[in-house]
C-alpha cells in the first residue's frame, strides 16, 4: 500500500494527533498548512521552497566553455548538441574557447569575462570546472552544468574536490548541475505530442534511456533531470519543480542515492499536495552504515526499510525494474481518476482469465463479483455454459457484428468497473483485431481505464503498433506483471492523494514541557541503565510498571511489598543491553525470602561478569497483553526513525517490524501496525481479547515526539517489551533501553 485516505478524525483520533502535538488532551494546535519558512521543533524546513529553474531547461543565453569543432573531439560533439538544442529552444548561443575565433561559425570568445551578456546558462566542458565556476560566479551566470567527472564518484581525493566546488557555487548564488553529469538535459523532446507529459529525473543517464524512448509509443516527455553528482542541484529540487509545472502528469525517478533525506520528502509531500504521482527506481538496498545497534531496533532498521517507509508515507511508488518504471508512469500521466477501485478481466480464453484473475488478487486488486443482472445482460452474447462472473470468458470475440462492442461497453458501465484488463496472449486475426479495435472505441467513450496486454513477443502486427499504440486512450502493456504493477499504482495513488493531509502541516513547531524535563536526564555518548531509560519515558507520559530501585536486599523486601507480589528483579546498570542474556532477570517472584536470594545473585552475577550497577529494580509483575517493540534509531539519510512490531524475547528471530519516518500522524501510525505480518495478535486470537490498540498508537505517537525533539541527541531507543494490554486497559514499557548520541 502506498498509504491511506485520511478521513474525519475521530475521539481517538483528536486524541492521539493532541499526543502527537505534545498536549495532554484538546484539539491539535499545529494543524495549519506549512509555509515557506516555518520550522519543526528541530529547527528543519517543514515546506519546500521551489526553485526557479525555467531560465535552465529554456534559457535565453547559453555559453559553452571549452567549445570545439575539431574534428574527432569529443567536445565537438557535444558542442553541435548544444548549438543544435540552443537553436531549438530560441536562445543566443555563446561557444567559449582562448584560441579559437569561432566554433561552428559561431564567433568565439576568449574567456568568461569576455561574455557579452549574463548568461542564463553555462555548459563547462572543461577538465578542472572549479576556476571556471569561479568566473562564472564572477559574470552573474545563472546556472551551470559541469561534465566533468573525477569527483565523489572516485574517492576521498574527488570527494574533497567536490567539497571545494560545492562550497565554490554556495558562495556564489550560481546554480549547478552536476559535476559528472551528461546532456539529458538537452535532448530532442518530441513536440507533436500531447496530453500530460512525463518528467524524468534520472543519477544515471543510461538508466533514463527506456523512459525516454516511450515518446516513440506516443507518450509526452517534457523535461529530463541527469542530476549527477549533485554537488548543489539535487533531486528534491528538480521533484519539486516539476509538480509545479502545468504539463506533468507525472514525475519518473532513477535513484541511485539521496542527497538529503528531508530534502526529498519535502520534494515528494509537495507533488503529493499537487496530486502529482512520483515513480521511482531505487537502488543499493544496503544496510545503513556504523550504528551503536546496542538496541534490538538498531538490528532491526535497515537504511532500504526506512527508505520504504518514507517513500510509502509520502506516497512515492517505488517500482523494481526500469520496465516497471516505464509502464506505471505512462499509466499514470494519462490515467484519468479512478471512478470505481474493482477490476474486471475480460478475455478470450478461460484459461487466460483465470490466470490473470489469480495474479491480480494476489497483487491486491478487488475483482468484485459482477450481478446477477449484469451477468443475465453479458449472456445475450456470451454463452450461458461460458462464466461471466468475472473474470469474464466470451470464448471467442465476436467479429462480425456489433456484440463484442455492446459486451465491453456493459462492462464498462458497471458501477462497480472502474478497470477493465484485457489479456491477448498472441495474435490471432481476424478475432484479435477487431477486439482490439472494439476495446480502442470503447476507450473513447469513457473515463475508466481500459488495459490491454499485448502478449505478442513480436509487436509489429498492426493492432499493436497502429491501433493500440494509436490510441490515446487505452493503456497499453507487454506483460501481464507490469500491467497489474500499474493498475495497482494507479489506483494506491488515488486513494492516497484524495483528501492527503501532509504530516509536515501537524508536525510540532516548539519544544513541550516534556522535552525540559528529558534533557536534564540526557547523558551525551552514554547508554542509560533502564531506571534512567525509564525516566526518560515517564517525561513523555508513557506508562511504566510499578517499581522501585533499590540497593541492598532488604529494601528490595520492603519495595516488594510497596509494588505487590508477585514482583520482577531486574539488574539495573548502563552497561546492561541484555538482561535475560546475562541471566540478569528474576520473574514471578512471591515470598520475602526469594526476593532477598534474587537480589544476592542478581548481584553476584554482576559482580562476576565485571557489570557495574546502580542498583536493583523490584518490579510490579504485568503479565496478560501483547508484548511489542517500540524503538527509534537514527538514519544517516532521514534522521530519526521510528519502529513498531512484535516484541519480546524474540524480536530479532520474528523480524516483524515496520518503520516510520517522522513526522507521520494518527493514520499513519494506525497503516504501520497494519503493515505486520502479526497484527491478528493485537485483535485476540485463541479467546484472548483483542489488545489496546489505541494506547499502541499513543505510545508510538509519544515516542515520535520523543525522537523529533531530541534529535539526534537520542541515538537509540529500545521499549521492548511493551505489553499492550487488552482493549481499554493501555499499554506498559516494561523495559527500556536508551543510548544518547
């Protein structure tokens, strides 16, 4: 899923977003949309500001450094690719050269400063960019695009380079491209094309190639971003300003890295507030670099885990393969909204249906049942022995009158169709043409979206090339894979940005009376022992056990007796991490008598295994609920991030977590408990009944709030395990781990 309608709030839902917020109880204060210039409670952006980059992809003036019409030189070839594109776009071209007087007929001249206007856009295709951005600094150039390569891409030596151009162009209000970029930008885009157009932005240029070449099916590109390097303009930047640009319909992403995590979320909530859906390829599904990992979430929480749950929370679709990335962004740039979310399959084999009908369930899709009267009405030209149910088996396109039309025109009226897949596994004229041709018209008359997959492994026969490619339409695919990856996309996206409320616009703007009391608990580069990890959960309100830290036997008897029997023993240092490992827990305690021995050995084994203590926490013993995990962790890319899943003495052999990149609000948190492969616990299961799920949110919530002002001043936080108790009883950190950065 790529994320959830958000509704009306309800009682629970105020309350929890109040929680989110800081405040005991009453309506959210920070609820207002985000504008440019406001701040988090951590001093980050909560709107992204848009770049003006109209004077780069149109520019009025263009300089070419390093120009060259010498025979065999690679920079000649690029200089006619300018000169050619300048010309197309309607701008002066200016070629740069110190010994050349011309390039190209086009008079030269020797050097930056001899420019005779500022220029909108400089190309610099020379081997050290640096002195020449400084000129270009200098002369007031509006933007640069710097070849190049030798830079981050190579090591510590070219990432200190690229630290000195970076810093170069931050001086000088210049904007660049690149460096070790290529001339994507400055291809031939096809002008008789119409309807929305793709944006693509791509940090390998090779990587773009198949996006690109859909303006050869008849699909509009507008705009093509190589970003490099991205010592200075990055992905965020060109994603935000392509959602703001009139002729996007869709924005289609090559991810090698992110430059800034935030950057792009901000990039990615704007197209999201534009209804603008972003597809994205994104590679290195690599774990996240030195982390302290003391806690189980620090095990846990990949760098590809967070990156999923940031892109899902902000519903950026992320696709696997190039061909994905070609086909679920040309759906979307030409889809209409979705009328209806239920699919039908129409086929000419009941095998094909079958097949296809299997696919798409288990991809999510909702193949409803059709009526009893829409199935009476498909029987006037279907056969009755034939199942019309849906999928829907016509056992043959009818080719000599108009019954296959009037068969697809009833599917396509049913309230309940708003997608209509038709799988042709080959060619098979004369049927497979005039079916094409019947869905092709019937695509006319309506705004549901009619699929074809065109399974042909030759796709020169002409209902493909002329008839399915020709319209404007149908959505054309070759694989029945890619057609449901997109219909699933399509339809995700709609729910999602249909009422999208951005997390940013609720995010906290000032420090509650909670983060004073956590910083005076706060050890910098300390692991707190779990009395003062606890501590830190009580200033946020979250519910701990009964429980008293004691440092001889017999105040832990007469602690045990202020708690109640039956009690819990537990070792109380920070240098613990794991307790039950170190043997370092004694539960279900009941006499005087085994307090007092828990608390000699408890104290004997840290005395042998070299654990200093502050002490020994005596325990209220909570016993029926669902114990989860509940942690924040620190990304190298987002920041903090927060976990949720199944917790316990298992954690890490269940791996059931979901992660959550902040700032996320009430439903968000409500889709991260959906997202785990156990949640049916939480709802009771063997005559337990169902669990507190409120209170869940409620901590998670608290913990965001927690990590959000803190920052990264809180390296790891572990709650595990939770108990949550059953329904309208809350939940209960019965340990905790905290390490401060």
């Amino acid at each position: 899923m790529l994320g959830s309608t958000h509704g009306t709030l309800t009682t629970d839902s105020r309350r929890a977003r109040a929680i989110a917020c800081g405040e005991r109880s009453g309506p959210a204060v920070h609820g207002r949309p985000a504008q440019v210039g406001d701040l988090d409670v951590s001093g980050r952006p909560l709107h992204a500001e848009v770049p003006d980059l109209d004077r780069f992809f149109r520019p009025h003036s263009v300089a070419v450094i390093g120009a060259s019409d010498a025979e065999g030189r690679p920079n000649s070839g690029i200089t006619r690719q300018l000169a050619d594109w300048a010309q197309r776009v309607g701008a002066r071209l200016h070629p740069v050269h110190p010994s050349r007087p011309a390039v190209f007929g086009v008079p030269c001249v020797p050097s930056v400063a001899d420019l005779p206007e500022r220029v909108d856009l400089a190309v610099v295709l020379v081997g050290d960019p640096l002195p020449v951005v400084e000129e270009l600094a200098e002369a007031e150039a509006r933007f640069a695009v710097v070849f190049a390569s030798g830079f981050a891409e190579t090591g510590p030596a070219g990432e200190e380079a690229q630290r000195r151009l970076a810093a170069a162009v931050e001086r000088s209000g210049l904007r660049l491209l690149g460096p070790n970029t290529n001339l994507n930008a400055f291809e031939r885009f096809r002008d008789d094309l119409e309807g929305p157009a793709i944006a693509l932005i791509t940090q390998s240029g090779h990587q773009g190639r198949p996006v690109f070449a859909l303006q050869e099916l008849g699909i509009r590109l507008s705009h093509w971003a190589p970003t490099g390097n991205e010592a200075d303009l990055e992905t965020a930047d060109f994603l935000s300003y392509f959602a703001e640009q009139p002729e996007v319909g869709a924005i289609a992403c090559y991810l090698e890295g992110l430059k800034d995590g935030r950057s792009f979320l901000l990039a990615a909530d704007r197209a999201a507030r534009r209804g603008v859906p972003v597809v994205a390829v994104k590679v290195g599904r690599t774990e996240t670099g030195a982390r302290t990992a003391a806690s189980h979430t620090g095990k846990l929480t990949g760098a590809d885990a967070v990156v999923d749950a940031a892109f899902r929370q902000f519903g950026v679709i992320r696709v696997d393969g190039l061909d994905e990335l070609q086909d679920t962004a040309a759906l979307l740039a030409r889809a209409h909204p979705p009328r209806a979310d239920g699919v039908v399959v129409y086929s000419i084999s009941g095998g094909t249906g079958a097949h296809v009908a299997d696919l798409a369930t288990e991809a999510g899709l909702r193949l409803p049942v059709l009526s009893e009267a829409r199935q009476a009405e498909l029987h006037q030209w279907i056969p009755e022995y034939l199942s019309v149910a849906n999928p829907v088996d016509n056992g043959g396109h009818p080719v000599g009158d108009e019954r296959g039309r009037k068969i697809i025109d009833t599917l396509l009226d049913d309230p309940e169709v708003g997608v209509l897949i038709c799988p042709i596994t080959g060619p098979f004229p004369p049927l497979s043409d005039r079916l094409v041709r019947d869905l092709a018209d019937a695509a006319e008359r309506t705004d549901k979206l009619v699929c074809v997959v065109w399974g042909s492994p030759v796709g020169t026969e002409p209902a493909y090339r002329e008839v399915l490619l020709g319209s404007s339409r149908v959505a054309t695919f070759r694989t029945v894979g890619n057609c449901l990856t997109a219909v699933r996309a399509h339809l995700a996206h709609h729910r999602f940005t249909t009422g999208y409320r951005s997390p940013f616009d609720e995010a906290p703007r000032t420090p509650s009376p909670s983060y004073r009391k956590a910083q005076a608990l706060l050890r910098p580069g300390q692991q707190l022992s779990e009395h003062a990890a606890k501590q830190l959960l009580r200033a946020y309100g979250i519910r701990v056990p009964r429980e008293q830290l004691v440092t001889s036997a017999a105040a832990a008897v007469r602690a045990a007796g202020l708690v109640g029997y039956p009690v819990v023993m537990k070792a109380s240092g920070a240098r613990i991490a794991h307790k039950t490992e170190l043997g370092l827990v004694k539960i279900g305690l009941t006499s005087a008598s085994q307090v007092r021995d828990a608390y000699r050995e408890l104290t004997d084994i840290a005395r042998y295994e070299g654990v200093p203590l502050d002490g020994v926490l005596v325990c209220q013993m909570v016993e029926q609920g669902v114990e989860m995990v509940v942690g924040v962790t620190q990304d190298e890319l987002f920041g903090p991030t927060v976990t949720v899943g199944l917790g316990g003495v298992l954690v890490e052999v269940l791996r059931d977590t979901v992660v959550g990149v902040p700032p996320f609000g009430e439903e968000q948190a409500r889709d991260m408990l959906a997202g785990l492969r156990g949640r049916a616990l939480l709802d009771g299961v063997r005559g337990r009944p169902p669990a507190d799920r409120d209170a869940l949110v409620e901590v998670v919530l608290r913990v965001q709030r927690m990590a959000l002002e803190l920052g990264d001043r809180l390296a790891e936080l572990d709650i595990n395990p939770l108990m949550v108790l059953p329904q309208g009883q809350g939940a209960v950190a019965l340990d905790a781990l905290a390490v401060c950065g």
